[in-house]
C-alpha cells in the first residue's frame, strides 16, 4: 500500500509558503587546539551550498518526484542569488519567490569536521516583508492556487508569515478545497487556526500547549488540547527519535515509532515529515498512513549528515526491507 501510494507522488503538485534560507556547509578536518583560545582549528577541505528552510522542503519533494514550487522571499544579494540559481538548476518554478531589497538573505553557515557540528553561524533579516511585497505574494497565491493539490507554511520564523498572511493562505485554502499544512513556529502557533493539518515537534508543542512533555501522558495531554485549540484536522508531533504522535478529532492518540536505524543529524528532517506527508495526502492516502510514510521518509534522513533529502526510490526500498524484516 505504501509503495502505491509512492508511486503516484509525481501526479502530485505543492506549493511550499515561507522562508526560504540557504544552508552553507564547511568541511573540515581538527587535529590540535588554537593557541589563541581553547578551541579546535577547523582546516577547510570544502564547502558546500544547499536549500535550507521552505527551500529545503522544496527540495526533499522534488526528490520525491513530487511537482512543487516555491513562494517568498529573498535579498538582493550573493546568497539570495545562489538561490535563484540552484532553483532553476533543479527547474522548480519560482514565480513566486519576491527579491526584496536591502534584506539579509537568510543563511545558516554549519562548521563540521568529522561528522560532527562545531558551531553555527546565521546572517539574516526578521522583520516582516514590505507592504508591496505581501501584496505580490497574495496576488501570486491568488492567481495560482488552483493548479496545486495542497499548500505547505513553512515557518522559520524569519519574517514572512505574517498573521494576515497566513489567515489569507489558510482562507483562501478552505475556499478553493486544498489541503494546508503548517510547519509552525510558537510565536505565530495559534495564527495557524483552522489549518488541515499542524506538524510541531515535542519543544513546540510543549511551549505551545504549557505542558511540559516527558511522558506519554504529558504528549496525549498536550496533543488533545493542542488539536481543540487549533480546530485542525490532525496535529502531528514530531518526536525525534521517538517518532511521532498523530492526533485527530474523535480518536484516540496514534503512536508511531521511530524507523531510524542510526541517527547522525536531525537538520531538516521535519522538513522531510511535511513534504513527504504533503505528498502522500494529494496521492490519496489517510493522514495516518501519510505520517507512517512521512516517518519512514525521516528516519532515513536522519541517518545523512547534513541537511538531506530522501528519494523516491530509496524509500520504497527503505520499507521494503523493513516489510521483509517483520516476516
């Protein structure tokens, strides 16, 4: 059924709502300590570039084989540009991304030397989009809207979902018929009011539902108030290594453990979980079976160093050998 189900990704086409960041890797290698400062000195080996944020939510369903583009912003600047440029190499359709002048492209610049993070940098700008530019954007989502089967918010908190902006998204959505999820953010949780379906992980949804989270009773507690409060039609929390929980009106709690054999490095993999459950929701499967699949999906993605994407292959043989194994 799963297979199935992967297999009609690519009659499938998403629109992803949000910030869009550029994910900068340094590789390197450490063999002795500065004698400037008690930290390791990193010798540089490469460097890489990815989509980070909503781009990178862009890129793990186009390895899906799913149709996507991408609405937001950038800055008028180098990083914004290798933006552009990576998205047209991969052709995603990008009429919707705005180029905002004077702002910060986002860019979260990652040291790693032997598989492991030494520290983070972020260049970027927070304060919400001009006027002009939310008016294009909601033109573009007006205009456009009809040829997707479903919309992702993607919040990063980084400026460009505003509350008027998302309550137009999420109307706009239930007027035209489209599934909308939200990938949300605990300063704008409750903006996200009346969407199909809200994807926080443990931390959010423990600050956003004031219950701290250490159990199984504290998640079904959290998660049932959470799912009334929202008015969605599921909450999905992501757990980490515990998997996920998906609560829905009417039933009980849904457990689903975690299908990751090792875990290296969870960047992006919530962007895995809603890209790959957006997915499986426009090729007809229930939000349960989409979170069974989105769970596989991030328990590979989990196990890359880096921000990575899964691909449509690589994931059926995933639960394939899974299936196999339980035999």
């Amino acid at each position: 059924m799963l297979t199935k189900i992967i297999k009609r990704f690519s009659d499938v086409r998403i629109l992803v709502i949000g910030d869009i960041m550029l994910d900068r890797f340094i590789w390197g290698g450490v063999s002795r300590i500065s004698p400037e400062a008690p930290v390791p000195v990193v010798v540089v080996e490469k460097e890489t570039f990815l989509l980070g944020g909503a781009a990178n939510v862009v890129n793990n369903i186009h390895a899906l084989g799913g149709k996507v583009s991408l609405c937001g912003m950038i800055g008028n600047d180098e990083m914004g540009q290798k933006i552009t440029q990576k998205l047209d190499e991969m052709g995603i359709e990008r009429k919707g991304v705005a180029v905002e002048p004077g702002r910060q492209t986002t860019v979260k610049t990652r040291i790693i030397a032997h598989h492991q993070q030494l520290v983070r940098i972020d260049r970027e700008t927070t304060h919400p989009p001009t006027a002009s530019t939310i008016r294009n954007l909601s033109h573009y989502l007006d205009q456009n809207i009809d040829q997707f089967n479903g919309i992702i918010l993607s919040d990063y908190g980084k400026g460009l979902l505003t509350k008027g902006f998302i309550q137009h998204a999420i109307r706009l959505a239930k007027e035209t018929k489209k599934y909308i999820m939200v990938d949300p953010k605990v300063k704008t949780f409750f903006f996200y009011r009346g969407a199909t379906v809200v994807t926080p992980n443990t931390m959010e949804a423990s600050s956003a539902s004031g219950i701290p989270i250490n159990d199984t009773a504290s998640l079904e507690k959290a998660g049932k108030m959470l799912l009334k409060k929202l008015k969605c039609q599921a909450l999905v929390i992501t757990r980490g290594e515990e998997g996920m929980a998906v609560f829905e009106p009417l039933k009980k709690p849904f457990l689903v453990p975690t299908q990751a054999k090792e875990v290296y490095d969870v960047t992006g993999a919530g962007d895995t979980v809603i890209g790959t459950m957006a997915l499986a929701l426009g090729a007809g499967a229930s939000i349960r079976l989409a979170a069974d699949l989105a769970n596989h999906a991030a328990g590979i993605v989990v196990g890359k160093v880096g921000t990575a994407t899964v691909e449509q292959q690589e994931l059926i043989l995933s639960i394939d050998e899974k299936g196999s194994r339980k035999k």
